[in-house]
C-alpha cells in the first residue's frame, strides 16, 4: 500500500504548491473556506422557526422518498452503466502496477471517501432551510450530514457491486432489471391500496411512507430511522441503525474485496465515462454525454433551417432540441412540472409564489446547465462572420426560450391547481423568465471575468457569490414596496422583480459580449 499512499499524499502536496504559486485562487479558496464556516455556525445557531410548515411525519414521507429513489437509481446505474471510484490516470499507472487488486480497491475506496465528503459541501447551504421548513434538533444539522456522507458513498459501492454482478452474462442482467422492476411495482401497488382507501393524495402519501412497512427495507430503513434523529434527537435506535448501516456498507466493500479480484474490467467502462462526464462538465457541456453501449433515442426530423452568420447557432440548437424532445418541451420540463405539481399538493399554504420561489431557487443551483456553455468548445463559433453581440445573443436565445416554455407549463399547471387568477399566472411566468435570463447572463459574464478556474468547485462558489450579488438589490426593493404598499404588494413585487431583472440582463449582455472574441476566454 505504501505506493498509493504515496500518490495521495503527493497528489494533495502538489495540489497545496500549485496554489501558493496563484495568490488569487488562494485568497478565494480561504474566501470560500470562511463562507462555509459561516454556513454551518448559522447552521447550528440559528434560531429555530416556531412557525415550521414541515412536520415529523412530512419529514418521514421525504426521507423515505427520497432513499426510495436513490437506491433505485443507484441499482439502475449499477446494472447498466455500473460504477466507479478511479479516473484514467488510475488506469494507466495503478491498474497496471504490480500492486493486488485488493490494495487498488482499498485505494479506490479511500478516494470515494474524499469525494463523498465535497458532495456533503453542497448540502451544508440546505441547512438553513431545512431548519426553516421542519423543526430540527440543535445539533441535526450532523446527523443530516452524516447521512448524507452515508448513502453517497454507498451509492458508489453498490454500483460497482451490481455491475459486477450484471456484467457476468446477460442472464444475470435480465434477472435483476426483473427484480428491481417488481420491487418498484410493489411499492407503487402498496400506495394505490392506501390512496384507494384513504382518496386523499397527500395524506395517502404520508401514511404510506411513513408505515412499518418501510422500517424492514434493508438500507432504506436503517437510513430514515439515522434520519429521524435529526428530528426526534439522538437514541438506541439511532446507534443501532447507524451499526447496520456501516455494516452493510462494510459487507459489501468485503464482497467485492474477497470475491471479485478480476474488477478492472467491470470498472474500465464507468472510469472512462467519469473521465468524459468530467471533461465535459469543465467545458461546460452538461447534456450529451452517453455510454458507448447504451441506446440514445434521437427522433430524426425533417428540417428547412437556413440561419446565416450567428442565427445559425440557433438553428443548430433548435434543431438539437427537436431531435430530444417536442422542441423545447422535454424530460427536464416534464421533471419540473411533476415537482411542481408534487409540492402543491404537500405544501400547506396554497400560494403560487411558494413554487415560484422554490423554482427559482433551482434555477440558481443549476444556472450552468443549457445549451451556450458548450459553444465555448466550438472552434468554429469564432470564426463566424457576424459581431459577438449577435453571437451571445442567438447563443443563448434557445436557453431562454426554454425557460419561457418551462415557466408557461409549470405555472399554467400550478395556477390551475391553486386556482389562481391569470395575472399572476404570467407574473410568475414573467419572473421565471428574467431570473432564468439574469442567471444565464451572469454566467456569460462570470465566464469572461473568472476564465477556467482553478477547480470546478471554486468556479462555482464565485459564480454564485456574482448572482447573489446582482440579484440582492431587486430582491431587497421588491421587499421594501411590498412593505409599504401592502394593498398592491403582489403585483408591485412581482412587477419590481421583472423590471430590474430585464434592465440588470441587459447590462450584463452588453458587458459579456466579448467572450466569443478571443478563444483563450474559454
């Protein structure tokens, strides 16, 4: 093991050096350091909200949910893409290396570790709200935490286990995509019994999730009873779980330790898709990206575009949108209308701004993904004769359009659902749009002013301290009328919002029209 140790204790050295030769990143990555400490000291000491809407049996339902989901998209992966804990460069040196598999596995293992705990950074800003929505114990905010760490990295171990499995023969795949289809039938067959009886689509929800039924799940229940902790404070049950949880995961790091030394074929596939999920992430390229084997589904349609100089970058995306989807309407817009739909129908307070809050909060958690980031990649972008106003422009034309498309499906179904009147129908569509429209343009701009950062995880961090700053003072306003003209509050708020959004998107496109200039911007 020594010389694996040897590369992670190196790698993380040079990792440090590499930073003291760059001041900059440096003081941005201890900027970022002070900001999650804030986050989490806020986390603990924040006082609680008496008034929370979630409540312990609401908080049971999701975990359940949502440990439900993980596992089965972590089963699904597993059968067909399966998983891995190595990159490329582990291939070439570590693979080849006359060190056991054994060994490279416990090296893989310590990796994924590292990796599951940056995945937590992401959830240490969720605790806020969580404390705002469900009345969580002082010290919760660990106990999520420690879940969370939990299933990620179980995620990734039961990947590598049941691909291993999988990929033996095609016998062995067909049996358990068999298995794994009855238990989803199962479990969606047991919330129509309780629906049938109960003929309340919430409430049905609630009991089901929240039965015994679920405390006998292998995982699933160990995790919501470690879960419920952070609700109900730290017990025997609570300790016990947390021993078959670490069990489980230990079982089946042992499994594939002891059983199966022949893995790097199993994993040689997963590792080069991870590579190439990487490559194109710092590019930019959120969509796109399949597995050698696996079967994409592209319509093939008939088309008479004929966009000259930078229209024609739109064409092509339009065109890439029908091919997916019936133009813009796609499986991300069908995804968004059922969440919306979902928490309408669990959240107590009937008011459409409580979806238009939450979808623009996802909205700025996922602001990179879209179809203009992967045009930085494009050589032949540059090189179109037209100036580079018009070449932002038309580049982003089809991500707005596409969130035009996903506002009026969204809140057109939500309205209906809260009946709401159709003035604040097109408000929250018109709101949606324009903070869609500033997230993107503060991309362009954070792109132009930051360039390729030193790691993914910075370059986020500061995008994200840009749009909090740009969209801080139309936020703040919006507050301040509402205040004082309480009688016209909804329409002045919403109307305020879209004002500034507009003239703050405009501003910034003008400022990041020089990005398609220069090819070392990218």
């Amino acid at each position: 093991m020594k010389p694996l140790f040897f590369i992670l204790r190196k790698t993380l050295k040079n990792y440090i050096k590499e930073l003291k030769k760059k001041p900059g990143t440096l003081i941005a990555y201890i900027f970022f350091l002070l900001f999650i400490i804030l986050v989490i000291v806020a986390s603990f000491f924040m006082p609680q909200n008496r008034r929370t809407a979630g409540t312990p049996e609401i908080f049971g339902a999701v975990v359940t949910a949502v440990s439900l989901i993980l596992v089965y998209f972590g089963l699904k992966n597993g059968i067909t893409n399966g998983g891995s804990f190595f990159r490329l460069s582990d291939v070439n040196f570590v693979f080849t290396s006359p060190i056991s598999p054994q060994k490279v596995l416990v090296y893989g293992f310590i990796k994924q570790l590292a990796q599951s705990f940056m995945i937590i950074i992401f959830f240490i800003f969720q605790i806020p709200n969580l404390k705002n929505i469900f009345p969580i114990v002082p010290f919760g905010a660990l106990i999520i935490f420690l879940a969370v760490f939990l299933i990620m990295f179980s995620m990734s171990v039961i990947g590598v286990v049941t691909y291993s499995i999988a990929s033996r023969s095609k016998k062995s795949r067909n049996i358990l995509e068999k298995a794994v289809n009855i238990l989803v039938g199962a479990v969606a067959a047991g919330y129509i019994f309780v629906l049938v009886q109960v003929k309340d689509v919430k409430q049905a929800a609630i009991l089901y999730l929240n039965s015994s039924f679920f405390a006998y799940f292998p995982f699933i229940g160990w995790l919501k009873q470690v879960l419920l902790a952070a609700m109900y404070g730290v017990n025997i049950f609570f300790f016990i779980n947390l021993f078959l949880i670490i069990a489980f995961i230990a079982l089946l790091m042992y499994t594939l330790y002891r059983l199966n030394t022949d893995y790097y074929e199993d994993v040689l596939d997963a590792t080069e898709y991870k590579e190439e999920l990487i490559k194109n992430k710092r590019q930019g390229k959120m969509n796109g990206i399949t597995r050698r084997n696996s079967k994409v589904k592209v319509k093939k349609v008939d088309h008479a575009f004929n966009g000259m100089g930078a229209k024609a970058i739109f064409y092509r995306q339009l065109l890439e949108y029908r091919k997916t989807g019936f133009y813009f309407i796609n499986k991300l817009t069908l995804g968004l209308l059922a969440g919306g739909i979902i928490m309408g129908l669990f959240i107590h307070s009937k008011d459409i701004r409580n979806i238009l809050y939450l979808s623009i909060y996802i909205q700025f958690i996922f602001f990179m993904q879209g179809k203009w980031p992967q045009e930085l990649s494009k050589p032949y972008i540059y090189l179109i004769p037209a100036g580079s106003f018009s070449k932002v422009f038309y580049a982003t034309l089809t991500d707005n359009l596409k969130n035009l498309v996903d506002g009026i499906v969204l809140f057109t179904a939500v309205g209906i659902l809260f009946k709401a009147n159709i003035i604040i129908i097109i408000l929250c569509i018109a709101t949606y749009v324009t903070f869609g429209s500033l997230f993107i343009y503060g991309d362009v701009l954070s792109r132009r002013l930051f360039g390729s950062a030193h790691s993914k995880q910075l370059e986020i961090f500061l995008k994200m301290i840009l749009l909090l700053f740009l969209i801080l003072p139309g936020l703040v306003v919006s507050i301040i009328v509402s205040i004082i003209f309480a009688a016209q509050a909804s329409y002045l708020s919403y109307a305020i919002l879209i004002a500034y959004n507009v003239l703050l998107s405009s501003i910034l496109l003008l400022l990041s029209k020089g990005i398609f200039e220069n090819l070392e911007m990218s």
